[in-house]
C-alpha cells in the first residue's frame, strides 16, 4: 500500500478517496442548490434615442458613436450570455436627423424592431408629428409603446397599451410606461387636442400597487425626468427598477433610492442612459428563486464605439442603408462651410445663450425684419462642426417645422420675459437671444437689469418688433406668459430651417460670434 507523507502523519490512498467522496458528498450539492436557488435578469436600456440610426460625434465624449447597426451587435453579444434578457427604452424614438424628417418614424420603428426591443415608452418627441402619425408608424412595430396616463378625453380610455407582463428566466415582470407632466407640457397643444393628462405619480402607485399582486417584478419606463424619478422614487414602493429618460442625463451607475420597499434592497433603482445610444445601459440582477427579492445588483452604461465592429450584412445594417440610399441625394447637397465649431451641450444650452443660439436667432431677427429674436433652447437639437455644412447639417440643428412669426411687445414686456428668466433660472428652459440683445441677470435678487436692444438702453414705452417661432408663438414654452400682450402677430409660414439654409449659401464662411447675451450674476 502506498502513502502519502504530511508532516508526521499518513495517509494512503483509501483515506485520500474517502476525502474526496466526501467532499463531493457535501459540498458539490450545495453549489449546485446555490445555482438552481437564483435567476439572473439582465435589463439593457436606452433612452432619447431620435432618429439617431448611424454614427455620430459628440464633444467631450468621443467621435463615430452610436449607431443602430452597432447596438444590434452588442445586444446579440449579451442575450448569448443570458437568454433572459430585456431590452428597454425610455421614449424619444423619434426626431433629431434626417431619417425622421423624411420618414417619420417609419426607418425608427422598422430599427427598434429588428434590435427586438421588448417596450417603450411614450416621449414627447414622439407626437411631434401628432397622435395620428405615431399610431401609423407603431402599427408597424414588433413591440409595444406603453403609458399608463395619457387618455382620450371622449372616453377616459388610454391611448396606449399601459403596461405589459412578461416572462423571462422564470420571472414573471410587469413593464410599465408614463410619460412627466414637464415632458407633457412641451407638446405643442394643437397636437394634443382631444387628450389628456393624468398626474403620473397618483396613476402608477394606483397601477403598481395592483400589479404587484401579480408581478415578481416590476420595471416603470419613464418619460418624467432624472430629477422627478427620483422625488417618485422615494415612495415608489411597488417599483423596482426604473428605466428613464427626458432630461439626457448620464447615470454610469445605477442608483438605488431607499424607500422601505419589500423587494430585498430596499428601494428602487434609477437608471438613464444620455441620449442618441451613445451608451447602452445595462444592469443585471441576481433573485432569489423562491422569495423572487433582489439578492444583488451590478450595471453601468456602456459606450458604442468603434471597438464594437458592426456586421454589413446583418437585417439592421441593410435596413440602414436602404434608408439612407433614399435620402441621400437630398442631404448630401453642400451649402456653406462653418469656420469654428459651435457646440451645444445640453448642460450649458439652457443656462446661457451659445455661438449657436446666436447664429440662429440673429437669422431669426432678420427674416422677421425684427428688433430682436429669441428662440426656446430646445428648438436647436445639435451642434453645428467645423468645415461643410450640408442639408443634413441643417436638418439635424433644426428638425422642427417651425416656421417665423413676429409681433410687437412693448419694452416693458420686454423686461417682463428678462425678469421671468431670472426668476425661474435653472428651473426652466432656457432661451437663445441674438447678438443685439444684452442683460444682466441677478439670480439672488432674481431681477434684470443693464437691458439693450441694438446698443440701445430698452424703453419701456416703445413698442419693438420681435420674431420667434410659431412653437412659442402658439403659447409653448412660456410662449403664452411672454406674449400675453402681443400686437400684430403674424405667421407666414416661412420656415426658419429655411432662412438658416438660404443663410448659409450667401453668407459662407460661418463665423461664431464672440457676443455674449446674458452677464450671469449668482
């Protein structure tokens, strides 16, 4: 027989088996039981996606980014890891580049459906060629676009699917979709005619609190906002997971908000993802198969770059170049050339007016044959680069058929808007102004003052002309508020896209201005 020498004792062969078996005995079951006991649910997310199908650049993140032929590739990646996988997104399908101003949403949802999106929910983006349209281009989806508090006001019922059950690695997981009162309120009122809008946060703790008798789990995609998800949050107590979006806010980790719920972390997790799939968010979460609680959680935002190689063949990628054989004669038309880059970053285009803003406001004032031009920030959706601008270029600053309106406003008018702005800052949307313009905002005081118009110190009697566009005209964005005591206010139907790009042709080189509107005291 032989042995084995340890130290000072012995051991020969039948002991070391004995061990082993021994071993297995106890301890390869329970590794085994610790395995069948849990289930792993990974969720990926996007959010405020806009027609961004193909690569794009965006300042101080990086350059060919996104894109849907690279998502599917990701996506694929990850569903071969784990067949219980959702794939969620947080409304805002649609507008912001070409594809959407040719096809409206047709190219989107034909995108979204290929991914295999599970649900989304409703952005504001999303009507902004009216509920008609929406409901045409979703006849076409493989997925449904859920909000639980939007209905018709000629019978109270909803106007999309609320929520939906779904089952996955065992689970039984209930999505539920709404859309925020400050996303709500930036529809313009003509394209929600007929509808109307229940508060948010009293429809889904009534909807949840009625699924959970039935769910494990329970996902609300939100349209609300990073800040009003997580004042929901807290006593959201039925929600477990909430996928948002509206504000492009970046969340690289997931955020758990406590609030005494019974769902094994205590709380609920928020999660948002920028914007135009830039990122794909990505949480994964291991339950307990009896109890069906959260034992743990693990996630993040992923970047789509170019590290991810997108398969030309693939249904996505076809589908992409379709669509694009079909716009691109009429895009690819150059009309100028830009000599400076101008950004717009959402963290400083609603604070103070940008090169941008002021290039488009000061056509704005000159088509109108106006005194002064202001523009709500959101009305510019990109940055203008260096070098060619092309009709794409255009059509990705300025997607929205706004057309030009004027109208007179008397300088005492005038210095109400600068006085709401300053006592309202950081609360609301911000405005572009052109290069005429000067003020000073005192946000402690929350005053204006040291206001100009062409140089001149604003008269409070004189009546000046103003153009904007006919979205704030018609009351949108505190339209209704600054021009409550307009005269002669006129639309003729000329689209301020279409100044830009007349603009453009006779005025190329493009120059940013160094003007600076507004002079920010804190």
């Amino acid at each position: 027989m032989k042995y084995f020498k340890t130290g000072n004792k012995k051991f020969n062969i039948l002991h070391i088996a004995f061990i082993l078996a021994l071993a297995f005995l106890f301890y390869s079951p329970v590794s085994a039981c610790a395995a069948e006991e849990t289930i792993k649910l990974t969720i990926l997310h996007t959010n405020d996606i806009h027609s961004h199908l193909t690569p794009f650049d965006v300042p101080d993140i990086g350059k060919n980014l996104g894109g849907s032929a690279r998502h599917y590739e990701f996506i694929k990646k990850v569903r071969a890891e784990n067949p219980a996988t959702l794939l969620l997104d947080a409304g805002d399908i649609f507008q912001g580049t070409p594809f959407y101003t040719f096809f409206k949403g047709e190219a989107d949802v034909a995108a979204f459906s290929l991914l295999g999106y599970d649900a989304s929910t409703l952005g504001n983006h999303d009507l902004d060629d009216g509920l008609t349209n929406l409901l045409k281009q979703l006849k076409n989806a493989s997925f449904p676009m859920l909000c639980a508090n939007i209905f018709y006001k000629n019978s109270n019922k909803p106007v999309l699917q609320p929520y939906k059950i779904v089952e996955r690695g065992g689970l039984k997981i209930a999505l539920v979709g709404a859309i925020g009162k400050t996303a709500w309120d930036v529809i313009p009122a003509k394209l929600v005619e007929g509808l109307y809008f229940e508060d948010e946060v009293k429809t889904l703790k009534a909807l949840t609190a009625t699924l959970r008798k039935e769910a494990d789990l329970i996902i609300l995609l939100s349209h609300l906002g990073y800040e009003p998800d997580l004042d929901f949050a807290r006593s959201a107590i039925n929600i477990d997971v909430v996928v948002g979006g509206h504000t492009n806010t970046i969340l690289m980790k997931p955020e758990v908000i406590k609030n005494g719920a019974a769902n094994g972390i205590g709380g609920t997790l928020i999660m948002q993802g920028f914007k135009w799939g830039v990122y794909i968010g990505r949480l994964d979460l291991t339950l307990d198969a009896k109890t069906k609680k959260i034992k743990s959680y693990e996630g993040g935002l992923n970047l789509i770059d170019s590290k991810i190689s997108a398969d030309e063949s693939s249904a996505v990628s076809l589908l992409i170049k379709k669509y694009e054989k079909l716009m691109n004669e009429k895009v690819n038309i150059k009309l100028g050339v830009s000599s400076s880059e101008m950004t717009y970053s959402d963290d400083q285009k609603h604070k103070r007016d940008l090169p941008l803003g002021i290039l488009v406001c000061d056509i704005l004032k000159k088509a109108g044959g106006a005194d002064m031009a202001l523009i709500n920030s959101g009305g510019i959706r990109d940055m203008l680069p260096k070098g060619d601008i092309t009709l794409a270029t255009v059509l990705k600053i300025l997607p929205f058929d706004n057309s030009i309106a004027t109208m007179e406003l008397s300088g005492a008018d005038i210095k109400a808007i600068f006085e709401f702005i300053a006592a309202k800052y950081g609360g609301i949307s911000g405005y572009q102004f052109d290069s005429g313009v000067s003020v000073t905002l005192d946000l402690k005081a929350k005053k204006a003052r040291d206001i100009k118009i062409n140089g001149a110190a604003l008269d409070e009697k004189k009546l000046y002309r103003l153009s904007t566009i006919s979205y704030m005209a018609e009351g949108n964005q505190n339209g209704s508020v600054f021009f409550k005591n307009a005269k002669n206010l006129k639309d003729d139907g000329f689209y301020l896209r279409d100044a830009v790009i007349e603009h453009v042709k006779t005025n190329s080189p493009i120059t940013a201005s160094e003007h600076r509107v507004m002079n920010i005291i804190e």
